[in-house]
C-alpha cells in the first residue's frame, strides 16, 4: 500500500502530537485540577473545525483553532454547532471524524475486512463509509458549507465557523416553523435541490424553492458582515418589474448580488466531500504508521541460507508498547512465515532453499493496542530479502 504525504504537514503535527502521547503510553494535557493527570487532546478532522462544542463527563468547551478537544479515557463525546446536535455518545479517541459518529460504523470498522493479500485491513471499510455513510457526509457537507474558507472541502486549513454564522444558526433553529435538519436521511434528500441551477430557483421574494432544511438553514444566514446590505432582502420580480429607466438594472443588480452571496450546500459538493473524509482518515493513519518500522529495515541472504530469520517490529524513541493483533504474509518463491509473535512483536521467516533464489518480501500486519483508546486501524510494514 502506497503510503500518501498529509495534505498539511503543519495541522498534522497537532494530530502527531495527540499520537505520540499515545504511543508514550501515558496522558497528555495539563494538570487543571484534580483527576486530570490523565487528560487527553483529540482533533475533530485532521485540519481541525474551529467552533464546535464539545462535552465528556468531566470536560467540555469548543474546538480551538486546530479542532482540538479534551478528554478523559473511556469517556463519550457530545458534539454540537450552536444548539445544533452533530453526534451523541461517542467514544472519545485522539482522532475523530463523522465516519466515527454511529455506532454501527464504528462496529463495521472493528469488523474491519481484506484486502488483496488476505491480511486484515480496516482501509476498505473507511472508504465504504466515507462513500456511502450518509449522515458521514450530511455532517461534513453542513460543516463545509458553514465555514470561511472558499473551498472547504479541499481545503488544508482548520475549517472555520464564525460565532455570528453559529448564532444565526440558533435564531434558526429557535423558529419552530422551521423544519429540523436531520442528517439521517439520504444525502439526495439532505441537499434537495441538488446542484441547484441559477435560473428559476428562488420565487417572487428570494426564497428557494422546495429546499432541504439544510438548504433552507443555508440560505437564511447572512455571511457577509452585519449590516452589509447583502444581508438585505432582495427586491423582488415585481418590484423590478414595475420598475422604469435606469432604477431597472439597478434593482436587477441588487438581487443578483445579494442572491448569488447566498450558499447552499453545492458549495461543498458530495464528490469532493467522500475524497475529503476517505483522504483525512488515510491521513491519520499515515501518521500512526510513522512511528512504527523493521528491525531489520532491510535483509540480503546468500543462495544456500535456509535458516530462520527474524524481523521485529519498533517504534520509534521507544521500546513499550502492545499489539492487540498481528499476522504476516511471505510473497516470493519458496518464502515462508515459520510463527508469529504477538507479544514480542516478531515475525519468523525461511527460504526453502530447493525453490529459485528469488528475493521475496515478508508482509508484516499489526494492530497496535493503545490505552484509553479501542484502535481499529491496522498498519502494514514491508521487509524486503534479497538472495545474493
């Protein structure tokens, strides 16, 4: 498996940071007060969502400026934008995105699954659910569509929601007439009219026509500053059409402005959100794998060396940690595995010496056990032997 540069070296520092606490095996944070020793530092995505409010049973407060958040082990997690809940209950980790957020995904990527070399892999599980988890991409298209950044479902800065778009949001959601957002339903009835056209889709006033309530939240916030006059109502097709002269483009110009600051959800386009959750997830596991490497990271044998061998795995800057699973694969003519070990975290190999000296390569599949946080994913290391 080709392993793929972050999109952000910088924001995944934080997500390093969280990891290496991790794999020290002991808490990260700051000592505020009694019970906390212990405190961990998560990220909501690897870039970060500015503005989140997020809550434990001993923590609570909005994710800073790299979407982080803090927690104790074995605690859940509430996240909410303003009044508006994302997920309940939870399980805290270092890393999370809305593919973490239900329970039967979170079941779904402890199954975990294949991949072409039969060795268990969690990777095609993550893809599956970022494709097709609708209140995954539901979140994540609400999110993106909320925030500063022009493209924010490509973007590698930490998406930004501002208190003024949140508190919009909760003058929304405090109107009963409103209908509720309900990010369950499928992604075409979340973002109904999809990929609205810019004829014919407001009525007489500026309101869209037939909107999803995601849409219809969109399209009641104003993203421009108070008392900008983008944040005004339009004229309306009747006004401009009893209109005479000059005042005629003059109000055709004013509607056209303030209806095309308007958003909805095309602003972030369910395409461009499946690669941007498939893409984050392999992100942060990218990032777990490179504290982990071979001992030896390479082998050379001669023709006639049929003895067992060993490749053990470390990490770096330390000798402790745990493996919860781990299996291996020999590729290559007459390359075998002898026997794994789980707790000394080594694998034994052989060449039967009666088969072609070809150099073969030893696949080594592990999942790493951190405490305080049930891991899923699994991380593959490649030994290659050359016969000489």
């Amino acid at each position: 498996m080709t392993t793929q540069t972050p999109r952000n070296a910088v924001r995944m520092v934080t997500a390093f940071l969280t990891t290496g606490c991790l794999l020290a095996l002991a808490g990260c944070g700051g000592s505020d007060g009694d019970g906390d020793g212990d405190l961990r530092t998560g990220t909501l995505f690897t870039e970060g969502v500015e503005n989140i409010h997020y809550e434990t049973r001993s923590q609570s407060g909005t994710t800073g400026e790299n979407g982080e958040f803090r927690y104790h082990p074995g605690e859940t997690l509430t996240f909410r934008l303003g009044n508006l809940v994302l997920a309940e209950n939870v399980p805290a980790a270092p890393f999370l995105t809305p593919i973490d957020f239900t329970a039967e995904a979170r079941r779904q990527l402890h199954s975990g699954g294949t991949d072409g070399e039969g060795l268990e892999t969690h990777r095609g599980i993550e893809e599956d659910l970022a494709e097709n988890n609708a209140i995954a991409i539901n979140i994540t298209r609400l999110l993106s569509a909320l925030a500063e950044q022009d493209s924010p479902a490509s973007s590698e800065e930490t998406l930004e929601i501002t208190q003024r778009t949140i508190d919009q949001l909760n003058s929304y959601l405090a109107d009963d007439s409103n209908p509720r957002i309900d990010f369950s339903v499928s992604t075409e009835s979340f973002s109904r009219p999809d990929n609205i056209s810019e004829d014919n889709r407001e009525d007489d006033t500026g309101d869209l026509i037939d909107p999803s309530p995601a849409n219809r939240l969109l399209d009641s916030i104003c993203f421009a500053p108070e008392g900008d006059e983008l944040c005004e109502a339009p004229p309306t097709e009747s006004e401009i059409g009893n209109a005479t002269g000059d005042r005629v483009e003059e109000l055709e110009d004013e509607r056209r402005n303030i209806l095309n600051a308007r958003r909805t959800l095309d602003r972030a386009p369910t395409g461009n959100t499946i690669e941007f959750l498939s893409q984050d997830t392999l992100d942060f596991r990218n990032d777990l794998a490179t504290a982990f490497y071979l001992e030896p990271g390479t082998l050379t044998i001669g023709p006639s060396d049929g003895s067992i061998r060993t490749v053990a795995i470390k990490r770096t800057g330390s000798s402790g940690f745990s493996l919860k699973r781990l299996e291996a694969k020999a590729e290559g003519s007459g390359w075998a595995i002898h026997s794994v070990d789980r707790q000394e975290g080594t694998v034994e190999f052989y060449r039967n010496t009666s088969r072609p000296a070809e150099s073969g390569t030893i696949l080594v599949n592990f999942k790493v056990d951190y405490p305080g946080f049930d891991n899923y994913r699994w991380v593959r290391k490649n030994l290659l032997v050359e016969v000489n």
